[in-house]
C-alpha cells in the first residue's frame, strides 16, 4: 500500500467517525441546548475531537426515543 492510500484511508475514517458523532449528538438529549453544542463543536475538532467525545460525551445524554418511551409508560 503506499503512502497517498494510507493518508485518505485514515481521512476517511476521521471523516467517517466525525459524521457519525455530530449524528449522535444531533439524537441525544442532553440537559441544555448551549451543552449539546458544546459537544457538537467539540466533535468538529480535526482528529481528536471525535476521541474526547468518546471518551467523556458520549454517555451523557440520553437517546429521544428512550424519553419518549419513559413519557409514555406514566
């Protein structure tokens, strides 16, 4: 493999993973609107960004399907 297929493989697994994120954060449910787009900016941040949203976000809010659910059995 040589080096040009390696650089756009990882950038589109950066890219990939990024889109996937801003997706996840766009369905979550977090406690307010400016903590949301915390998340999102930080999701948008080249490379790492994606990580530190793994690592520390991604738990944090709560899916709007499973709000609803919860809503709904009361």
């Amino acid at each position: 493999m040589n080096t040009v297929t390696t650089i756009v493989g990882i950038g589109l697994l950066f890219y990939i993973l990024t889109c996937w994120a801003v997706i996840d954060i766009a369905y979550k449910d977090f406690s307010s609107l400016p903590v949301k787009a915390a998340w999102g900016f930080t999701a948008l941040v080249p490379f790492i960004g994606v990580f530190i949203y793994l690592i520390f976000g991604y738990r944090k809010g709560t899916r709007r399907g499973k709000i609803e659910e919860s809503e709904n059995k009361v």
